[in-house]
C-alpha cells in the first residue's frame, strides 16, 4: 500500500505546518486567531456560502428539470442536447472567467445585450463593478458551465429507474408529481446525494472563476472574495502560508461538517 | 325504429374533437389578439415576439392534445436551453476572426455586406503563433501547447495507473487497516484538494522542485476520488477470474494489467475524460509552481494576453477557441464510455 503513502504524508505535513511552518517561528494558534478575527475572511466566507447557496438550490433543481425533460427513451434530441449542455464543461474555468468577463461587458457584451433584448432592461448594467451584480454574474457563469456537467449524473440515474415501478404507480392513480416525489425521487437519491455533496465542496472550492472573471481582483467591496481566493491571496500573493493553512483546515472543517450533515440527512451512506 | 343508430347525429366522441377544437380555435385567436395588442403597445422585438409565439402555440395545442403539447414543450424548452448554452461558442467562434477594432462592434459576426479583411482576418491567430522573446529565448505557441499536451497526458497516465492500482488493491486484497484506510479515505475526499496547496508548497520549495514538472505531476500522480472510484468499479469484478488466472500462474501484475483492467473500461474511460479535463484546465498549480516561460502551460499563458501588461482579448479568444479543441475530440471518442463509467462511482457510492 506505498501508494497511500504519498496522501498520508501530505495530509500529516499539513497538519504539522498548521501549527508553524518550519522555516518560520511556531505561532501557536495565532494564524487561526487573526483568520478568525479577519473582516476579509467574513466576507469571502459569507460570499462562498452565498454561492453554495445558489449552486444547490439553483442550479442543481435545474439540472434535475432538465434530466428529467430529456429522460425520455429513443430520443434523437438526446444526443445533440447532451453535448450542448455538456460542452461548457470541456472549457477551462479560466477560459470561461474572461470569456464571460468579455460577455458582462456594459453596452457591449453579448449577455448585455441578449438581457436588454429579453427584457428591455440589462444593456448598461455594470456586472462586474458594481458589487451587488458581481455575486448573479458569477451564479450565471458557474450555472452555464456545471448545470450541464449535474445533468449527465441526473440523467444516468434517471435512466436506472424501475419503470415498472412507476408504471404501477401511474395506474394506481398517481399524478406526475406524486411519481416523481414517491417513486423516481427515492430511487435517485444516492446519485442526488453524491451530486450535492460533490457541489458542495466544489462552491467551497471556487476561485478560478472569479479571479478570472475579475482579472485577479476581488471585485468592488471584495464582492468577489471567496475563501479559497483569500487563501491564494495570503499564501501565495502575500506569501504568509501558515496563514494560508490555517485557512485552508478552517474551510475544511467547514466542508467536512456540512457534508457530513448533508449525507447523514439523506439517509444514504448507512450501507457503507 | 328509434333505436336505429342516426349516423347524422355526432356520437360522444365526435363532440369531444369538435369541443377541442373550437377551444383551441379560441386559444389561438385569443392569443393571436393578445399578439397584436401586445406589440402594438409595448412595442416588441423580434426575440420577443418569437418566444411569446412558442409560448402561445403550447397554449394552443393544449386543448387539443395533452401528449402533443406537452412534446411540444418538452422540445421547444430543450431547444432553447440548448442554443442559450452553446450561443458563447457561436461568439467565440465568431470573435476569434473578428479584426479587434470591430471585436464588439458587431454582435456575432457583421453582416454580409461588411465582410472584408479589415473587419474578419486571421490576424488573432498570426499573432498567437508569432515565437515572442522571454528570458528563455524565442517561445513560439506550440511549445506551449506541447507543454500543456505533455503536462495533461503525463498526468492522466499516471493518475489512471496509481488510482486503479490502489483501487484494486482495496477492492480485491485483505490486510489489516483495510476499513481504517477506506474510512480514511472517504474522509478524505471531503477535504478540499486547496487545503493542501500551501503544505505542498512548502514541500516542494524544500525538495527543490520549483518550477519544474514533478512539482505537478508527482503531488497528482495520485487521487483518492480515482481510488475510490476503481474500487468501486473492480469490486465488481467476480473473484473466480482473479483466481482462474492466479491457477493458470499468471503473476499478480498480470492479472491487474490483463484481466481486471480490459473489465473496468467503460470506468476508466470516464476517469480518463475527468483526469485529462482536469490537468489539461489546471491553472492554479502551474501558476503557483512553475515560473520559465517556455515550461508554462496553455491556461497560464493565454491568461497572461489579458493580464496587466496587455489587453489582447482576440488572441486571447483565439487561444481559447484552440484550447477547447483536444479536451473536445477526447470528449467525443469516449462519449460513450464516459456516460455509463461516469455514474459508476455514484450509483453503488
């Protein structure tokens, strides 16, 4: 087993720089102390869970709604469409950064003016210098490039159902609705589990997109920080990286705890 | 005589098809009135009134038949989303020729009639293509995308061998720890792979493999979602074919490399697909450890034409445009495979 060695050292040399990196003075706690204590850190944590907010409840709905309306069988449009939505996902986070940073422009930008088009109303809108846009810029952007990427999932697990479960629940007199909430649901749920688990993390994780979509900057107000750009920015900008562990173990805290409540709320992993 | 059937009469059946009928004659005259007037007063665009159309056919067609309408918008709704999610591509596509003077002039591309070099070239790409001097002499852009070639195969390679190798060995070896290390494991995938950037950093300052590869490659040669996703895949695998061969003295490499891994293929597809994405889109490593020029890979360096020394946004669209075109041919050679090896780890996880 020499090949877990490698993960095992990393995770132990981590934990041990935590409390005082070696080429540096032992700080005790300090690190963890002024991260805490860190307005910055406020607002990228509050930020980070804003954005988790969205990508569960927003965009994982939506990836489920569209599982669902390409779940059918023999289906020309399915392969067409399968790689429409997916295509995003085979572009770079930081491709897909300034791409959209091109597209928000104000006047200008393709999404500009798609939204005035739409609605009358967007084609001035300063999406990246105004703070109260840069958060929906970043949703729209992240939503174009994973809700493809969740759907496969969905729809790989759609397409395990017990259709003769549903079929008889159907005669029994059951509604579309009732079938998806009593019968399609529950036999999905160990995909949905994974799948909002898994995006979870990778909200907590988020930073390529926006240090790209705001050309390395927070963002006005630092709407654009998220925790792990903080830590980039005092490890590695600031060069501080016992700092940048002490971040990086308190986001794991984070993720661990609400992870491990998402998996205990779905009732699912008792067979592990 | 009375209860002779009168064929002049309509039956039951026949009311009900004239009822929706005339309801959806209804629908879409109402509808066709709500049309006008709502162009008339609030003055719509051709976007506009093109979706309230559709979204007025699907009223139309609802008296009529359910099953239709409800195709009907199953169809115009996956449509739509399709061409919202792949309109970025079409601007893309169309910037990358766009001359940067007209780059936002025009939504898409300019119309027909302004066609010209001056308003569509290639000049984006001359421009990427063009070897630029560094500190470490002329770059030309194919270095860099051997670089990133390099960097994304090497890599892939690597994490499709130590991942399976781990994962056959926790599915199909008994040792003591094995539960300590799954659980381990499974705790571990909980943990943000950033956590560990600035730990790894340390380390490798201190082995002294700044800017070069290994700092890339070996740190990622291995991945606890690969392991755990092959041992949920050869878990699969039925143990009298590991032992037929052990019989037939086939020697334990063997048997991984000739019979578990032909039978976890689909899987190891999928995680190829992840792995190559992955590495092939890595930004945050390569920027932190490698620091030559001519050692950069694709995403650091097209990065660097919108950075703070220039704004080149065409080439970097061009760039871009480029950049998608390996990860897409690979996507479309293990469609398949992906699709069905990709769930595997989540449906038994």
């Amino acid at each position: 087993m020499f090949f877990l060695y490698p993960v095992l050292y990393a995770t132990v040399l981590a934990f041990y720089q935590t409390n005082g990196p070696h080429s540096r003075e032992y700080v005790g706690i300090d690190n963890f102390l002024f991260v805490l204590r860190d307005p910055d850190f406020h607002t990228a944590l509050k930020n980070t869970i804003v954005y988790a907010i969205f990508s569960v409840f927003l965009q994982l709905p939506l990836s489920l709604g569209l599982a669902l309306l390409l779940n059918a069988r023999n289906d020309r449009l399915k392969g067409f469409f399968r790689l429409a939505v997916f295509s995003p996902h085979l572009v770079g986070s930081i491709f897909v950064g300034v791409l959209f940073g091109v597209l928000f422009a104000p006047r200008l930008g393709l999404f500009n003016r798609g939204l005035q088009m739409l609605s009358g109303w967007g084609l001035e809108q300063e999406w990246l210098g105004n703070p109260a846009l840069v958060m929906p810029a970043l949703i729209i952007a992240s939503l174009w490039m994973y809700v493809g990427f969740n759907m496969i999932y969905f729809l790989a697990a759609l397409q395990n159902v017990d259709v003769s479960l549903v079929e008889a629940a159907r005669i029994d007199g059951a509604g579309p609705l009732q079938v998806f909430w009593n019968v399609t649901l529950p036999q999905i749920k160990p995909v949905a589990t994974f799948v909002v688990v898994t995006s979870t993390i990778g909200s907590f994780n988020l930073f390529e997109l926006p240090y790209a979509l705001l050309r390395g900057s927070a963002g006005p107000n630092n709407a654009g920080l998220t925790v792990v750009f903080y830590l980039y920015n005092n490890a590695f900008e600031a060069g501080d990286l016992g700092t940048g562990a002490a971040v990086g173990w308190l986001l794991t805290a984070i993720v661990l705890v609400i992870s491990l409540a998402q998996i205990r709320l779905s009732g699912t992993g008792r067979d592990q | 005589m009375a209860d002779v059937l009168d064929y002049n009469k309509p039956s039951a059946a026949q009311w009900v098809t004239a009822t929706r009928l005339l309801a959806s004659a209804v629908a879409a005259t109402a509808g066709a009135v709500m049309l006008f007037v709502a162009w008339w007063f609030f003055s719509l665009n051709a976007l506009q009134f093109f979706l309230l159309v559709l979204a007025l056919a699907f009223v139309a067609l609802l008296p009529l038949s359910r099953k239709v309408s409800v195709a009907y918008a199953r169809y115009t709704v996956l449509i739509l989303v399709g061409c919202v999610m792949l309109m970025p591509f079409a601007w893309l596509a169309a910037a990358a020729f766009k001359d940067k003077d007209v780059l936002n002039e025009y939504m898409f591309l300019p119309p027909i009639t302004k066609w010209s070099s001056e308003t569509l070239n290639n000049e984006n790409f001359v421009e990427l293509f063009k070897p630029k001097p560094t500190l470490q002499g002329e770059v030309s852009f194919w270095r860099y995308v051997s670089n990133s070639l390099f960097l994304a195969s090497a890599g892939t390679f690597l994490n499709l061998f130590f991942s399976s190798l781990g994962g056959y060995a926790l599915a199909k070896y008994r040792f003591r720890g094995r539960g300590a290390v799954m659980t381990f494991m499974l705790a571990s995938l909980t943990i943000p792979g950033v956590v560990l950037l600035a730990p790894n950093y340390e380390l490798i300052y201190h082995l002294g493999w700044m800017d070069s590869y290994k700092s890339l490659l070996i740190p990622g040669a291995v991945s606890v979602f690969g392991i755990f996703l092959f041992r949920q895949a050869i878990i699969g695998v039925p143990d009298d074919i590991i032992e037929a061969g052990r019989i037939d003295g086939c020697g334990e490499f063997r048997i991984y490399l000739q019979l578990v891994m032909p039978l976890v293929r689909p899987m190891s597809g999928a995680f190829c697909l992840v792995a190559f994405l992955g590495a092939w889109n890595s930004f945050l490593g390569p920027n932190i450890f490698l620091q030559s020029q001519d050692k950069l890979p694709l995403p650091v360096v097209l990065n660097m034409y919108v950075g703070q020394y220039q704004q080149q946004y065409g080439v970097f669209l061009a760039g871009t445009l480029l950049a998608i075109l390996p990860p897409a041919v690979l996507f479309f050679a293990l469609q398949k495979e992906f699709i069905s090896g990709l769930t595997t780890g989540a449906v038994k996880g």
